[in-house]
C-alpha cells in the first residue's frame, strides 16, 4: 500500500486535480485521503479534462468499496491495490476505466511547492479547561529555583538517599551501554540536579528544568552531526537536480526525510533495497520519540517519590493579588485654531479632560467624560484631531486640536478610550487591548529587564511615553531557541509584568514544542471570561518529526468572541522560500485550535480574530551590500519590496488576506551578539561560509472577520536587547469584543418574533476541473444547527479549469437566529463551505458578516473562497437579515466613539453633532504590496461577465 506510486497521501483536492490535468490523458487517476471521512480515501479520475471524484469508503469489516447510488450492490475489496486493479477494466461504472496511474513526485522532482508531501506533519494538542494555570507565590524567586530549599515534614535522609538510589541504578546501565560520554552527563544531572528537580516538584512546579538543561547539554553534538549530514545531502541532490532556466524561481534543494512509519513515498524505493538507510532512518525515529517521551516518564517516576516519601509541600493560600498601579495625569501641548496654544490634561482616574490657554493659571474648561460624544481622527492630517462635546442647550461643540506629532494624537486618544471604558456602566468590556511579541532568543538566556519589549518602546511604531505603561488586558509572547525550562519562563514573564505593571497577570496556556514556546496571560478581572482553551503543536523539522521547527498555538473565546494565536519557526536559508510556504501550509492544515465543529472549514476561518507571528524566516533577494546601504540611509520601502514574505503573498502563496502593520524599523536580524550597530551576514559552516543577508524575519501578521473592530496602534522592534542575534518584535492592537448577548425582553413574555436570513441568488465560481453538482452548508453561532441548501440549479463550465455554479432562492434555506434582536445580529458572521454531491470535499471556504445585511431590502455580498491556505474561487450572492419589529434597538459600542474623517470639512453652524457609526477602517497593510482589488483577483473570473 505504501509503495502504491498512485497513492498521493493527504494532498488537497486543488493539487490533485492540478497533477491529473498536468498529466492530461483521458484516464489518468490518482487516490488520495478523503477530506470528508477519515479513514477513507478519495479515487480522482481525468476523462474529457474534467476531474471526477469517488468515494472509496471502509464498511465495518475494513472492506473497501467505491460509494455507489443507492440500491446498486457495491464490489468490495480488501486492499487499495486490489480495487484499484479491478477498476482497470472497463464497465465498473466508472467514467472511463482506470488506465494511467499518476506517480508521486521522484525526490529530486519536487519543488517543494504548497500541496507536495502533506500528511507527514506531526501535530499535537490538547483541550484546557475554563480554569487557568496558577501561578507561584511571591516569595519563589522569579527566575527559577537556583537554590535548594528543603522539602517541610520530609525525612532529609529520605531525600539524599533518592539521587543515591538513581545514581546506583545509573552505574548498573553503564556497564552494558557504550554511551560512556553520554552516561557522564546524566551521572551528573543525578548527582547534583536531580535533588533541584525534586524540591521545585515538591513546591508544585512539574517542570523538570534541570533534567531539560542537562539532555540539551548530553544532546549538542547530534545537533553538528545533523548539520553537517544534511548539509551533504543537499549538496548531493544539487548535483542530481535538473537544470532550471535562469528566470524560473529556485528548486527546493532537498526533499525532508522521513522516519519509522511516516516514511516518505519518494524513499520508498531506497528502504526497499538498502537496509542501512532503513536503520538509519529507525534510529532516528527512536531518538525522537525517546528525547519526547523522557521527561514525561522521569516526571512520573518523581511524582511516585514524592508520593511515597510524603514530601509535598502543604497547600497555601494564596495572597491577594496587589491593587493595579493608578494612571497618572497626562498633559499634551497642542495648536488650537491658527496659532493660539493651550494645554490639554487627562485624569484618567477622574473621568475628566481639562483646556488650559497657555499663560492662563486656571483652566478655560473642565469636560467630564459623559459629555465628550465622539473623538473624529483626521486622515489628511495625522497630528489633527476633532472632538464634539455636549452642551447644555443640547446643542453640540466641536473643536480641532493639532498635536505634535501622530503618535501624541495617539496617546491622547487611547487615554479618553481607557476613561470612557473605566467610567462606563457595562458589565463587560467591550473593547480590549492585546499585546503580541515575537522573539528569537538565539539560545541565549534573557537579559534581567524586558520592559522595553513588553512596553513596545524602541524602533518603529511604538507606544507614547505617556501610554507604554499603561497594561493590557491579553499578553501574547512567542519565543523560539528560547532554553529556559517552561515554567522558569513563564515566572520571569509574570515577574517582568508585575514590576512594571503591578498586576498579578494569569496564565490562560503555554504550549511548547522543544525551544519554541507560547505563552498567553490576562488580567485577573478576565480569568473568568476565558473558555474553551485548546493548545496544538506541529513538527515542521527535518521529516516533519522535529520539533526544531514548526509551531504551537493556542486558541480560547474572550465572552463570545474567538481568538486564535500561531506562534511559528520556519525553514531558514535565503534559498529556502518554497520550504517556508510548505511548512506555513502544514501548520495550517494540521494545527487542532478551535471549535472542533468547524474541523472542516481553513484555520484562518475559524476564530474571530486570528493572529499569527513568529520567526517566519522569510528574507530580502537583494545583494548584501546594496542592504546595508538601504538600512543606514533608512530606506524601508526599497527593501520591503524585495522582501521574500511580501512577494509570496503578492503570489497569493502565503497568508492570504492577512494584515500586517506597516514597517518602519530596520531588519530585526541577524545582528552582531551585543550590539545593534553591526549586522555580522557571514556565518561559518562545515560546508564554506554562509551568508544570512540583513532581514525582517521576525514579523505579525492578523485576520479577522469582515465588519470586525481590530486596530494597530504599534509594530516595532527594541533596540536595547542585544542578547540574541534577532530583535524582539512587538505589536499591540485595539480589539472588540461581544458578550453573552441578554435580551431585554424575557422568552415567553410575548408572542416569539424570529429574525430571518433569506437568499435571492447565490452565484459561486471555482478553480477546479470538476463537473459535480454542489451543495453550500451554512455554518453560525447563531444557528441552532447546520443548514443545507440543495443542490445548484444553474451550472457552466465553458472555461477551461473553471466552474461556475447557481442557486436560486427556492433551494437556498430560510435561516432563523436563535435570537431576534438586532444588536445580537449585528455582532454574528455566517461561514460558508461549498461542498460537492459526491464526495462531500469542500471546494471552498467563505465568512460572511450579518451585519450589512441588516434591513428589508437585500444587499449584495462578494467575497474570495478558501481551503487548506489557497484561493480556490468566489461566491456573491444577495441577502437580507429581517428583524421583527420591537426588536430594532441598539446602542453606540464604544469602538464607534472613535471615527475618522476624509475631508477637513468644517460642520455647518449650530448644527446637531450626533454620534455616528465610523466608516469600515482600513487595515494597515505593507506598503511593498498593491492596495487590493475591488473584484476578483484572478482575470479568469471576469471571463464569465464578458470582460475580455
């Protein structure tokens, strides 16, 4: 079954039928895993350049037999190959018999293109409950337990007699084992650490730092071995690469190698005949899973000790957390009409704003915060700003201030925000504020501040002196070559917040896979908002089975809205571009976060907001030299164009319709240990020198759904951490947020009115060569289950590799909220997934916003499809969402107390100034990529509308 050259793995329906039309030969085939059904398998045949799909599915028995319509008998068969071989011949009921098998890529074929090899990743994951991890007691040191502290009401002979006990045991192994080398840094980890290891296990902390400290020490040789290895097959498969021409992009150099189980189908044939390589491969899979499974069976056998020996330490209770720090009062200078100064006061704890004249020695003006009705931003001048207040004669004032610079304007802005919110009547918040840094440690320890990173303060967009301390309410930290033990990092985290915020922040998870860690904490007043935790892992490493690179993520709802964090390390190497897509397409497709019940939709579908970050890896095609050059005159823009993540995704190859701040701080690696004057671009291998050109490795990119509040308000770099050879990036965004929607009116108090969502037409075209009939399921919170339509009604595919499909509103369903109140309505999104008859696979994801279509006559709707990463296509369509009457009533959010203005456009005198809902506000986007487009990105799309 391995060895089946047609057997493709977990490729995805779009690179299946790409491989059959590139074959393009009438019975041509292939079998991949089925998407819908696991365990199953879909059998993909080309006949008149059409792609037909069947499902072969297993019976109870492990039979296997192709689906057939209803009351024909199905053949069954006990392997793949033995049905496959009888639908060889003719009069199966196939299209057209099984004639040309089409192979998986040879090794020194693949390119390492999106879709090649899938299905290899190793992925982990766990589900947390609503309860969060505790955190130490303050009198633990913040950095780790250096010191020994004596376990209360345990026998010390009891614990020195333990180390001896192991050690013992250890000298009884040496004897048959020739690790020698290897077996004396254990004998000193069980000689002098073990006792460390399990007096923090006493205290309550189950993370083994020592024992971590010392297999990363025992295991430094393996990691020159494996360099210097790989580097030799890579040059080996140069050799046997075939020439490319000079303008095609370059081939990946070497395919991964895989391991025990998951050996690759390319190797196939080489395992076959060479027993060696087999063993190699085995060995190499053995000390993988050991150096996984270790720690936890070292964990288990102190846990057992301690146990035994009754050495826990009694339960104590915890100190209540120490009141947050209050704000101070912020002053800004600022230009009121054409060039009168006054200074503008904040007092945040007070809920006032105050004007003073300059010269003046009381204040013109005191306005407290329930009469300031709106905040209006000016576009045209970044530094201007309106603000409307209310007046006793219900009459409004406006007035125009112009600060010094944008990010004044900012501050300034972001404080009001914070009083509003402070000052407001709400149960729950509306809006939050969420930080998000992205480090790659390089292996070395942190130094003994981190404020400048968890402040954003440094290079770039940072935060305003008068707002960098002022906390968040979510603190995401991605790290990679990070070699603190998990639980030392997470305390030097909380410690770090805690001296410069004084908040006792909680840890909602922490996910790890080997160096590279996630961490999430909140405010204690959030703990208990947050549900529905869940953590995952991916392996993206040499074979997809270490942890060297790869992923974690974390994902949980803040009240009702859902947010997802991907924390990465990719493929390195200049040369490495294609590697780095295929590893971002494996975390998408095997990361588990989120409600399991949208399984089957894109990852990037899944969670209101999702934010991605890490050591991305991606660099800048550019001649080193001409770099540098570019980095001291300051020149950004020259190199964000040739920066390799930009360009992929001008190629819509990677993080389709993500957002990402807008770059104004110098490459964040690779830098000189010590200082960030000099960049060091040449780096020492076994196989000659390399070069690693200055680049913004280290980026944060975020989705969300459409009509969504989510907002930058900083992207940066430090630039006095000089531990590592990358920078700590951060950002920190404004975000908004639903909660547990209450209706003003008590169920049954009334006879129920019930909201609708009714469809006029649904029009859908797809980048396949398939000709099934489709189906589209309707996916919401909304909902108290999922909706089908039936099957399309109108269907085209004059368009080579296109197809166009239509429903009218006879087979699209009526859907009816669970609620029918419109302030409920207007915070939900639908998910779309167009689904074919037979085979139930998703051609295609969608997010639709309910909020626009709110209203009695239909409006039109027009957006991309997705799955597994790629645009696969479109769908438009008209809908309206009906609310009964009685149930119309909503309120100003206090995201929208924020606006912006497009012209400085004076109001008309003595007029009204009512608050009004703001404009869509764009995404900041980098300035390297074109503004998107209005229609369909692909041409091809518009042949159907008559546009040559």
């Amino acid at each position: 079954m391995a060895a089946a050259g047609w057997y493709h793995r977990d490729i995805s329906q779009v690179v299946a039928e790409g491989l059959l039309a590139k074959a393009s030969r009438d019975g041509s085939f292939l079998v991949r895993d089925s998407e819908s059904v696991k365990g199953a398998y879909a059998l993909c045949l080309l006949f008149q350049r059409h792609v037909y799909t069947y499902r072969i599915l297993p019976d109870d028995e492990g039979l296997l037999s192709v689906q057939t319509i209803q009351g024909i008998q199905a053949k069954c068969f006990r392997t793949l190959p033995d049905l496959i071989g009888a639908y060889e011949h003719p009069n199966n009921g196939l299209v057209t018999p099984l004639l040309h098998p089409v192979h998986r890529a040879r090794p020194d074929e693949d390119s390492g293109e999106p879709g090649r090899g899938r299905g290899l990743c190793q992925a982990a994951s766990g589900e947390g409950p609503a309860e969060l991890v505790t955190l130490p007691t303050d009198g633990e040191d913040a950095r780790g337990w250096g010191h020994t502290v004596p376990c209360p009401g345990a026998p010390t002979s009891s614990r020195t007699h333990i180390p001896q006990q192991l050690h013992q045991r250890l000298q009884e192994q040496v004897h048959s084992s020739p690790a020698s080398d290897f077996m004396g840094f254990m004998a000193e980890y069980l000689t002098h650490h073990v006792q460390l290891d399990l007096e923090a296990l006493c205290h309550g902390h189950p993370q083994l730092r020592h024992l971590s400290t010392a297999l990363a020490t025992a295991c430094r040789a393996l990691h020159s071995e494996i360099d210097f290895t790989l580097a030799g097959l890579e040059t080996l498969a140069r050799v046997f690469d075939p020439p490319v021409s000079p303008r095609s992009p370059a081939r990946e150099q070497v395919m991964p190698l895989s391991c025990s189980k998951n050996i690759h189908p390319h190797l196939q044939g080489f395992l076959n005949s060479d027993p060696d390589l087999e063993l190699l491969l085995n060995r190499i899979s053995t000390v993988n899973h050991l150096l996984s499974s270790l720690e936890k069976k070292v964990l288990k056998s102190l846990q057992e000790t301690v146990t035994r020996h009754n050495l826990a330490l009694p339960s104590v209770a915890a100190a209540p957390p120490p009141a947050a720090r209050p704000l101070a009062v912020q002053s800004f200078e600022v230009k009121v009409g054409k060039s009168q100064r006054a200074a503008l006061t904040v007092d945040v704890e007070s809920g006032t704003m105050t004007v003073t004249k300059r010269g003046s020695s009381s204040p013109e003006e005191v306005i407290p915060q329930d009469k300031i009705l709106q905040l209006i931003k000016y576009q045209s001048v970044q530094s201007k700003v309106r603000l409307v207040c209310a007046r006793e004669n219900q009459k409004s004032l406006s007035r125009d201030f112009i600060f010094p610079s944008a990010r004044k304007r900012e501050a300034f802005c972001q404080l009001l925000q914070l009083m509003r919110i402070q000052h407001s009547n709400l149960d729950e918040p509306e809006l939050i504020s969420v930080y998000v840094g992205t480090w790659n440690m390089g292996s070395t320890p942190p130094p003994r501040s981190l404020a400048s990173w968890l402040t954003s303060r440094g290079l770039g967009r940072t935060q305003d002196e008068t707002t960098a301390c002022i906390p968040h309410d979510i603190y995401v930290i991605g790290t990679q070559e990070n070699s603190l033990g998990d639980h030392e990092w997470v305390e030097f985290l909380c410690a770090s917040l805690k001296t410069l915020m004084a908040i006792d922040y909680r840890v909602v998870a922490l996910q790890c896979l080997w160096s590279i860690k996630i961490v999430v904490l909140v405010k204690p007043e959030h703990q208990q908002r947050i549900s529905h935790v869940h953590t995952s892992s991916v392996k993206t490493g040499i074979a997809n089975t270490l942890g060297n690179k790869g992923a974690v993520g974390v994902s949980f709802l803040f009240n009702g809205t859902s947010f997802g964090f991907v924390n990465c390390h990719l493929a390195s190497g200049s040369e490495k571009t294609h590697r780095r897509n295929q590893n971002y397409s494996d975390i998408l497709h095997s990361l588990a976060l989120g409600d399991k019940r949208l399984g089957g939709f894109d990852l990037t579908l899944r969670f209101t907001h999702l934010f991605w970050f890490g050591d991305l890896n991606y660099r800048l095609d550019m001649d080193v030299q001409d770099i540098l050059t570019h980095v001291v005159k300051k020149e950004f823009q020259a190199l964000l164009a040739v920066d390799q993540l930009n360009l992929e995704r001008e190629k819509n190859k990677v993080f389709l319709q993500f957002s990402e701040g807008d770059i104004s701080f110098p490459p964040t690696y690779r830098y000189e240990r010590g200082t960030r004057d000099t960049y060091v671009w040449q780096k020492s291998k076994p196989t000659g020198m390399r070069i690693n050109v200055p680049s913004w490795c280290d980026r944060i990119l975020w989705k969300s759904h459409p009509e969504t509040h989510v907002v930058c308000n900083s992207y940066g770099c430090t630039d006095d951490i000089v531990t590592s050879d990358h920078s700590p990036v951060f950002a920190t965004f404004e975000v908004g947020v639903t909660s547990q929607f209450v209706p003003k009116e008590a169920p049954g108090s009334s006879p129920e009115a019930l909201a609708c969502i009714e469809w006029e037409s649904i029009e859908v075209i797809l980048k396949t060569t398939s000709r099934s009939k489709c189906y589209i399921e309707f996916h919401s919170y909304c909902l108290e289950e999922v909706q089908r339509s039936g099957e399309n009604t109108f269907q085209s595919c004059d368009i080579p590799g296109f197809l166009k499909l239509g429903w009218s509103s006879k087979h699209l369903p009526v859907l009816h909220p669970i609620l029918p109140d419109l302030e409920y309505l207007g915070d939900q999104h639908l998910l779309l997934s167009i689904k074919g008859v037979e085979s139930c696979e998703s051609y295609g994801e969608c997010c639709l916003a309910m909020r626009s279509a709110i209203g009695t006559t239909a409006q039109q709707f027009e957006t991309f499809l997705f799955h597994r990463g790629e645009e696969t296509g479109s769908v438009r369509g008209w809908m309206r969402v009906r609310v009964p009457r009685g149930r119309c009533g909503t309120r100003e959010r206090l995201y929208e107390w924020i606006s912006f203005e497009e012209e400085d456009a004076e109001p008309e005198a003595d007029a009204p100034m009512c608050p009004k809902p703001p404009p869509q506000r764009l995404r900041s986007r980098p300035r390297s990529l074109p503004e998107p487009a209005t229609g369909y990105t692909n041409p091809a799309y518009f042949i159907f509308e008559g546009i040559p």
